[in-house]
C-alpha cells in the first residue's frame, strides 16, 4: 500500500489580531512578543468555530480533486479545543460534507495532535485498506486563553488545516515511520481544566477553565527531548538528517524552533516558520506550515518530510514521509 499526501487546505478566521492591537487591552508591546516569541499577529475567532473551520478545510480537499465526498473512508480531527464534548468533530464534518462511508475519530494530544492523527490514518487505512483519508488539525486557543495573563495569551491563535490522503497498491509505503514518548509526569506544566463535575454526588473542585503553562520548564523539556525523539525515528527509517528536506515543527515559539534547528545542525531555510502570522495554533500548527509549502510549491515531489510535534502530556511525536502528490 502506498501512502500519498494529495493536497492540503487550510481555514483561518477572518479576524486579525496583531501584537499592537493586545497592547491596548495588556501591558505588553508589539517588540516584546516579537522578541520573545517571533510571532507578529494571530488570527482569532469571532464566529467560527473548531467545527465551522474543519469543516472548510474538509470542504476545499473534496473539492480539489475528482473525489466525491462518498469516497472518502476515513476522517481524523486532531484537536484539544472540540467545540462539544460529543458529537466529535470528525463526525460533525462528515455529516456536513457527506462523507457517508467514512469512518471517524478525534485525537486530542494537544500540539502533538496532528503527528498521532497522521500515524492513526496510516496504520488504519493499511489495516482496513481504505483508499482516500482526510486528517485535520483544528483549534480554537482563544477559548482557553486568559486575557489578564500576558505570558499566555499572546502565544496563541485560532484555524484548520488539513491533508487528504490516497492509498493505492503499488507496493510502495511512503509513511516511512513514526516514533512517540510520552512524559506524564510532567503533564501539570502545560494544562487546560475542562468542566468541572457538578453532580450533586460529586464532591465539589476548584477548577480553572484556563489554559496554564510553564514556560521555562516545556522550553528546556523541548530542546532535550525532542532530539531524542527524532531521533529515534530516524534510526527506525534508516535515515539521517542530511537525507530529510523538510522539518516540520510544532509552530509553539521561533525560540524553540531556532534552538533546535541549531542543536540539530538544521539549516533555517529547512526548517519553514510561520508563527509570524498564525501564533501557536496548537495541532493545526504543522498542517498550516505543509499547506503554506505546497502552495507556495516549495515542496517537491520525492522530498522527504520530517514532521515534529511537542505539547501537552507532555508528548513529543515524530513522524517522516515522501512527498507524492
């Protein structure tokens, strides 16, 4: 079975939001969220919704090619930000698109989300030997963020975007591999509470709705684990960094991704930044950097594509395919 990215699509919100406009509502600047995040504006939502903006991006792949929504075997939402806690929003966005034969499930591993839906689609549809698969990586942050903390709430922005998939036989597998670690005891470094228990036999908690983030402790957690992680499924593909065209890191913070390019010997022209425009999007974060490469047709067929993912669990995913569109 071969694994082929088809195309991509991306949805963000239609509302901007730049480091100049925050200023006026925290005590913060545009030179200090640039300095230290690299990130210059955010899209945020004001009507749309992780499902309105999953939906888009599914909506755009069907329509890009000679598929029809009833051919479609398979979708996989990566998400942290469900718009309800049921029906999930793979579900959603099969009924509205008329996906009728697919199957579907959500992902929630935080930023890491979009690196475990691309290995769930794969080993899935080589399982059930399904031919045409969406995988989406939608968000809406700006729900979870407290707009009195500056440390989080200039991080992070809202959208979609997502692949669609083909799986045909002809004997060749281009996911080449994947390799996964979890760190659960460091999981209260990076955590959003969701709603808390208010049965009348449930003993009463404090919860904050609130996304909350140590910083200082995922940073270093990042720059040490991530390496190992990479390589790890390098060792797994037989292959080296010199043989890899593209990584694709979680779009968390131009620091991080910096650092590591640097400690991993990366040149910056392989390891493509867009958190300029979008912020930290959470699991969307690397299927908007695939889509900018392949609209902007910098992604070549036969490049190989390192994809790096790191969040909340703490998780750190890794994952390397060949680009055949």
């Amino acid at each position: 079975m071969t694994f082929n990215l088809i195309t991509t699509a991306r949805a963000v919100p239609d509302q901007i939001i730049t480091n100049s406009d925050l200023a006026k509502i925290m005590p913060t600047s545009d030179e200090w969220i640039k300095q230290r995040t690299g990130i210059e504006r955010r899209h945020l939502a004001s009507t749309e919704t992780t499902e309105s903006l999953c939906i888009d991006v599914a909506q755009q792949l069907v329509q890009a090619n000679s598929i029809g929504p009833k051919q479609i075997d398979l979708i996989v939402v990566a998400t942290m930000s469900p718009t309800y806690s049921m029906p999930s929003v793979a579900a959603t966005v099969q009924g509205a698109i008329g996906a009728e034969n697919a199957a579907t499930l959500d992902v929630n591993a935080a930023c890491t989300g979009f690196v475990y839906a691309m290995a769930v689609a794969h080993d899935m549809a080589v399982a059930k030997g399904y031919q045409n698969v969406i995988v989406i990586g939608g968000e809406v942050m700006s729900k979870y963020v407290n707009w009195q903390d500056r440390s989080t709430a200039v991080l992070f922005g809202d959208g979609a975007a997502g692949v669609l998939l083909a799986l045909n036989e002809d004997g060749q597998d281009h996911y080449l591999g994947d390799a996964f670690k979890t760190f659960g005891e460091k999981g209260r470094s990076l955590m959003a509470d969701f709603r808390p228990n208010n049965s009348p036999f449930a003993k009463p908690v404090e919860a904050d709705s609130y996304l909350t983030m140590d910083g200082h402790q995922i940073y270093n957690f990042v720059i040490k684990k991530a390496p190992v992680v990479i390589e790890e499924v390098l060792q797994k593909t037989g292959l080296t960094l010199p043989d890899i065209d593209w990584v694709v890191f979680h779009q968390a913070n131009a620091r991080i991704i910096q650092q590591l390019s640097k400690k991993l010997g990366l040149t910056a022209q392989q390891c493509p930044i867009n958190i300029d425009e979008y912020g930290n999007v959470a699991a969307a974060s690397e299927p908007l950097v695939l889509n900018d490469l392949v609209a902007s047709n910098q992604l070549k067929p036969g490049d190989k594509v390192l994809l790096c993912g790191f969040g909340g669990g703490l998780t750190i995913g890794a994952s390397i395919f060949d680009y055949y569109n």
